[in-house]
C-alpha cells in the first residue's frame, strides 16, 4: 500500500504576521513548525504501514526551508520526502494549493490512500483536502476519529460528527482528513534522526509538475484578501476588582437589573 500524506510547514502560532502589501500571511524570518493536525495524519500513516505494510511518501508545497520539516516527518517513520516549491507558487489561496498538489501527485504516480489533517492553523479552512480529492476524482471522508480496519481493497473508519460518529468503509483510491484525537504522534527516534539526515528529498518545481502558470500562485487564486482589520468590541465591558467575596457581590448587583 502507498500512503501520501500531505503536510504544511505553518507560522508558529505565536509568532504570526501579515504582509502590509499582499495581505498574505509573512513567512519570512518567522519561525514554522509543521501544522499540527499534519503531524496526527503522518501517525496515522505510518501506523498503517507498521500493520498492513507498505510505504509513506510525504509531500509538501512551500519554500525551501520546508525540507526541515519533511526530515521530521522521514524521523518520524516516513520513507520518502518531496518537496514541491517554486517562487510561483508564493501566495495560493486553498483554490490554486489543490491545483498544484493535484499535479504534483500525477507527477508522483499511483497510489493507495491520500491522508491529510483536518485543517491548517493559519487558515482554518479546510478545504485543501476535499479540493485535492475532488480534482483527482477519488471519494474522500473527513474529519476521521479512528481507524476500525485495514483491508487490501480498503478501510473502515469513524467519522466524528456534531452528534456523535458515522462508520464508513471507503475503497481504495481514496482521501482522508484527521482529527487531533485520532492518535498521539510519535517522538522521533535517534535511528529515525539519523536516517532522516542522510535522506534524499526530491525537489520538484512547478514545470517539473506541468502546472499552469495562470492557475498557481496569487495569479490562480481567486480568493483575495482586500482588508485585515481586528473585531470591533461588542457591548459594554467592567472589570471587577477586590476580593473574590467583593467581586461575587459587584456582579449580583449588576445582575439584578436582568432578572
């Protein structure tokens, strides 16, 4: 079985700023880690392939200094790493990131099984994933919990849902995006530091993949981003101060006049 799973290289959560001129997310100079439901989606993979055999290809597009991020991924039982990147591909919305991970996995060649985390923490969109499954024309299930079983033609699998969970069997091709609490992500092991080291990571530029100049990057991303403001402050707001006593009895008298 081959397992691709997609991963993002995202701004560290603490330290995230925005471009003044594209509106887009800075990622110069500020430090990345890999996106967090990524990390569950590589777990997932690799346990798999610990159980039903196989191999992990993990894939992703961004700059250069993503290679660190896919040797973490190789540490953590990955066999191979690709690297898509390209300055044109700099600033794609989730519309224009689909089109190029579409090409680039026809670049790479047949596989089994597409996993991917629920989201990305710098967009939160969601929509990567289902646009990746939609434009190959495999199914494609979301928000998966657990993995029931592994079968040669395909799996059986929870779905999490506002009322509680769906079981599903998906065949092979297919897509799955990963909650957080489908598993706990292993700590690198110093065999896998050391062979992530020594690892090959194959590059690939947005020729190499055949993508179209007009569909990548700002110029294929129809979403844009005209305006970034903060919220403005809805209704009244009072801090209460002393003692928790004080405070208790301050908020009873504001209270009275609702009840």
């Amino acid at each position: 079985m081959k397992i691709i799973v997609c991963v993002k290289q995202v701004p560290d959560a603490k330290d995230v700023r925005l471009d003044p001129v594209t509106n887009t997310l800075a990622r110069e100079g500020v430090e990345s880690i890999m996106n967090p439901y990524d990390q569950h989606a590589l777990e997932e993979a690799v346990r798999l392939k610990e159980n039903h055999g196989g191999e992990v290809v993990v894939v992703t597009m961004g700059p250069p200094q993503a290679e660190g991020m896919l040797r973490q991924a190789i540490s953590c039982g990955a066999d191979q790493a690709v690297l898509v990147s390209d300055r044109s591909f700099a600033g794609a919305d989730t519309w224009a990131t689909s089109y190029t991970l579409e090409h680039a996995l026809k670049k790479i060649g047949n596989f089994d099984l597409i996993l991917c985390g629920k989201q990305a923490i710098d967009g939160d969109t969601a929509q990567v994933g289902p646009g990746l499954a939609t434009r190959l024309g495999i199914p494609y299930l979301t928000c998966i919990q657990k993995v029931l079983e592994g079968k040669e033609t395909g799996l059986i699998v929870e779905r999490m849902m506002d009322d509680g969970y769906d079981v599903v069997a998906v065949d092979y091709p297919a897509l799955l995006t990963v909650v957080k609490n489908i598993n706990e992500p292993r700590v690198p092991s110093l065999k896998g530091k050391m062979k992530a080291k020594k690892a090959e990571i194959v590059r690939l530029s947005a020729e190499d993949i055949g993508a179209d100049s007009a569909c990548i990057g700002l110029p294929g991303s129809p979403t844009k981003v005209v305006n970034v403001f903060p919220p403005e402050a809805r209704g009244e707001r009072s801090v209460l101060t002393g003692t928790l006593d004080e405070q208790l009895d301050q908020l009873v008298e504001k209270l009275i006049p609702y009840l």
